[in-house]
C-alpha cells in the first residue's frame, strides 16, 4: 500500500507481511531481488517511507525453531526497511477517528519513533514498592515446614513487614549481576534494558528509567519479533496489556450488536412495534441510533470524549 497527500515526498508504504518474508528469502529471483534493491534505493534517497506495524511483528514470528532463521532474515528486512516508521496502534487509531468525527481534529496514523503499542503499556511493569515483599511472602507461604518453622522464616526475612537491610542487600547485588530469565520471560525487553527494569525493581534507579528502557526495546522491532517468536502466553502481564484494547473494543461492539439482533425479534417488542421498527425510515433511524451507542461506548474506552 502507498499513499502520499498532494503527490508530496516522502510515499508512506506499508507492506504486506508476506512482501517482508518474500523479499528476505534466502535466494531471490531476479524479479524480487531488483524490487528489493529499488525499495531500499528509494528509502536512502527519502522517497519513500515505509511503516511496519504490531501486526508485523506478531504475524512474522516464528512458531516453530526450524523457522527462526527466517524470521531473524524478515526482522532484519523490517528494521533496514522501516527503521523505526510505524503504523500507531489500533487503541490510538480509534481515538484518532472519533476526535475527528466530533470537532474535525486532523488524524495521523504515522510514528517515526515506533509507537505501535498501546497507550499505557509501561502500566504492565511490576510495581517497586510491593514487588519484593510480596515475593518473600510467597516464598514463605510455599514453604513445606510447619508454622513454627515458616514463622522463623518470615523473622529472618522481615522486619516490622518488610524485608530486612540484608535481604536488600542481596537484592541489589543480584539486580546487578544476577541472572535476567524471569524478566526476559515477562517482558519484551533487550538484555541492557532488562537489566536497567532489574535494577528499578531492587530500588536502585527510578520507575521513569526503567519505563524509558521498555520502550526502547518496544521500538526495536527486530528484538519484538524475536521476543513474539517465544512468548505467546496470554497470561504473561505484557501480551494481556497489548490485546486489551482490542478486546474492549471488540465487545462494546459485540454488546451493540446483540441488541441489534434483539430488535429484529418481533416477539421481543410486540408486533405492531416490531412493523414499526422495520419500516424503512424507522429502521434506518434506529440503525444510525445503534451506530451512535457503538461510537460513544468505544469513546469511553478510548479517550476521554464527550459529544
């Protein structure tokens, strides 16, 4: 797809995932290999600008090992291609759209600093002030001994409810140099910035640091798709954060849509009112009606509008 307003450079292109997988094919025909030199001719020379989207990433993923090498090929393209041009996220669109049908505001559906995500997404990281208490509580509670020996436990691990200077010590020499598994399991995130959220939960640098070293790693959609390849738990805190608003989008219109089945039911309104609903001007009324209360439920999931 390309589009550009009043024939103005740069082109904004937006390619199919499988143009990505096609053009970073081990061996390209001579067809695709002069469309992928033009491609990367036109983006040096800044006639065009091409986007990569959430959906990218998620779609090119690998399922399987045998595919990484592939994937590792497209995500390569992507970045080489796109940089860090990006399609806003579907949340973000929305609200976009419904500011524009209420007082005409102008919409942009273009990143140049790879803000695919959803607004809020930094809300998935843990937070600081409960996060190591209540892990030893949890360690304590699956603790095999009786309550004596649990209550011996908690006494050298707690103080008055909170963990103990030594606990906090080992904490933070652990944040330093310990082991990144749990966190690179839960959250999209590079090595480096990793160890800056590691770091964030042993108290030793801010919430905001560690908010600017997830997106950082969010706005480098070689690690995301990589990252995607290995974790597709909808259970892990960061996916639950992406198909959120999604979802709530998807059942404020499925609500709607339900009552618009229920008003085709002649037996639910009586069926003097039924022929009335189903004329035609009456119909088309409450159709535009039932179109209405999708927009205002969507706005209130979105953004905060009132019309």
């Amino acid at each position: 797809m390309m589009e550009s307003r009043n024939n103005s450079l740069p082109f904004k292109v937006y390619l199919d995932s499988s143009d990505f997988s096609t053009l970073s094919g081990r061996q390209l025909n001579e067809e695709n290999q002069q469309t992928l030199e033009q491609l990367m001719s036109w983006v040096e020379s800044s006639t065009i600008n091409c986007f990569f989207s959430g959906t990218h990433l998620s779609e090119m993923a690998p399922l399987d090992s045998v595919h990484h090498d592939a994937a590792e090929r497209r995500a390569d393209l992507v970045v080489k291609l796109c940089r860090r041009n990006a399609m806003i996220s579907i949340d973000r669109l929305f609200a976009q759209e419904l500011s524009h049908a209420i007082d005409d505001r102008p919409i942009n559906p273009f990143s140049s600093e790879g803000q695919w995500y959803p607004d809020g997404v930094e809300d998935c990281l843990p937070d600081v002030d409960t996060q190591l208490t209540d892990a030893l509580n949890e360690s304590i509670a699956e603790l095999t001994g009786n309550r004596q020996e649990k209550r011996r436990a908690k006494r050298l691990l707690l103080k008055k409810g909170q963990p103990r200077k030594a606990v906090l010590d080992a904490t933070k020499a652990n944040a330093a140099a310990g082991p990144l598994d749990q966190i690179l399991e839960k959250y999209p995130m590079r090595p480096s910035d990793a160890r800056v959220l590691s770091r964030y939960i042993a108290g030793l640098v801010s919430r905001e640091e560690a908010s600017m070293a997830f997106i950082e790693s969010l706005r480098d959609p070689s690690w995301m798709m990589r990252w995607f390849s290995k974790a597709h738990d909808q259970m892990n805190p960061f996916i639950q954060v992406i198909r959120g608003p999604a979802a709530e989008i998807l059942e404020s219109a499925k609500k709607m849509a339900e009552l618009a089945a229920l008003l085709r039911q002649p037996e639910s309104v009586g069926s003097d009112m039924a022929r009335l609903l189903l004329s035609a001007s009456h119909w088309k009324e409450e159709q535009d009606n039932i179109l209405l209360n999708i927009a205002k439920r969507i706005s209130k999931v979105l953004a905060p509008i009132e019309s």
